[in-house]
C-alpha cells in the first residue's frame, strides 16, 4: 500500500488536509498569544475543565472557533491558488462548481 498521493486529486486533498492542520496550529499559537498578552491568566488548555471559568471557556471556544475557522479558509484558498497557478487546471473540488 502507497501513502503518495496517486492522481491529481488526492495530490490536491492531500495539499488541502497539510494547509489546513498547519493553519489550525498557527492560529492557536496566535490566539494564545493574543490571549496572553490581554488577560493576566494563561489561556485556557482544556476549556471543558471545570476548573476554567465557564466566561473564560465560552470566550475561548468562540475565539478559537473563528480563529481556526478563518486560518483554515485562507489556507485553502491560498493552496487553491497556488495549485491553479503551478498546474493550469482548477481543482477538482472547484471544477465541478
């Protein structure tokens, strides 16, 4: 069994999976820091902890959900971009549109 991709698709699905857990790890980094530098208290690792205040917990989820939600939308764009630039076809996700 290979683990390369074996056609074009896979190669792009492939890219796209990549992009979008390096964007969602570079967006946490982000938000911790951001988080951080505000609030005197780290940000929280686990927010279904109930140690974590449920204010803490609620704002970190809707934070990280945009954060990662945006991060991963950038990310997809800019690999759609580049595959289109690098191979002259659209991906095949956008082809069908």
């Amino acid at each position: 069994m290979s683990v390369l991709p074996t056609s074009k698709g896979d190669a792009y699905d492939s890219l796209q999976s990549l992009a979008g857990i390096g964007a969602a790890i570079i967006a946490r980094k982000i938000l911790t820091s951001i988080w951080n530098g505000m609030r005197a208290d780290d940000a929280p690792e686990d927010p279904t902890d109930l140690r974590t205040p449920l204010v803490d917990a609620l704002i970190w989820a809707a934070a990280a959900g945009l954060g990662s939600g945006v991060a991963r939308l950038l990310a997809a764009r800019t690999v759609a971009k580049a595959w289109t630039r690098t191979t002259g076809d659209l991906p095949h996700e956008l082809a069908r549109s």
